[in-house]
C-alpha cells in the first residue's frame, strides 16, 4: 500500500546536512517527497511510497542520521492515492 508520512524532527537537525542525507536515502529507497528546515529549529518532511519503505526511511532518518541528533519525531500517516511529488527534493 503507498502512503504519505508527514513527519517532523526536533532535536539538532539543522546545520548538520540533515536535510542532504534525508534526500540521499529517501532516493535510496525510490520514495518521492520533500524535506525543508522550519523556523522553530525543526525539520519538515514528507514521505510517498511503499508503506514499508517509507517507515525504513522514518527510523533512518531518526536513529542513523552521521551527524544529527534526532530527540523526538512526530509522524502522520496517510494513504496516498494521489501522489504529490515526482522526486524527492529538499525545499528552501
């Protein structure tokens, strides 16, 4: 089943290529989407694909990040019949 997961990360995730790597591993996996830095210090993201993919990319992105130090994430998942994205880009 392909999913979207709108997903936040809170911690230190800027300043660190968060943003770079996330791109690199959601390519990684053939997942489409986008990934920005927020105003609050967080980092915003959303996730289309395979639901099993998609939740690979999440708990990399949480746990086995080089640099970043994920303290919390909040994840929102829903189905996905339309996709919004042909790639997966990072948004400035």
């Amino acid at each position: 089943m392909n999913v979207r997961a709108i997903v936040r990360f809170y911690g230190l995730v800027q300043g660190v290529n968060f943003r770079y790597f996330t791109r690199m591993k959601a390519r990684e996996l053939g997942l489409t989407g986008i990934v920005r830095n927020e105003p609050d210090g967080s980092v915003y993201a959303e996730f289309e694909g395979e639901k099993e993919k998609v939740m690979e990319c999440i708990e990399w992105c949480a746990h086995h990040q080089p640099h970043a130090e994920v303290e919390n994430f909040e994840v929102k998942i829903e189905e996905n019949r339309e996709p919004r994205y042909g790639s997966f880009e990072i948004v400035r």
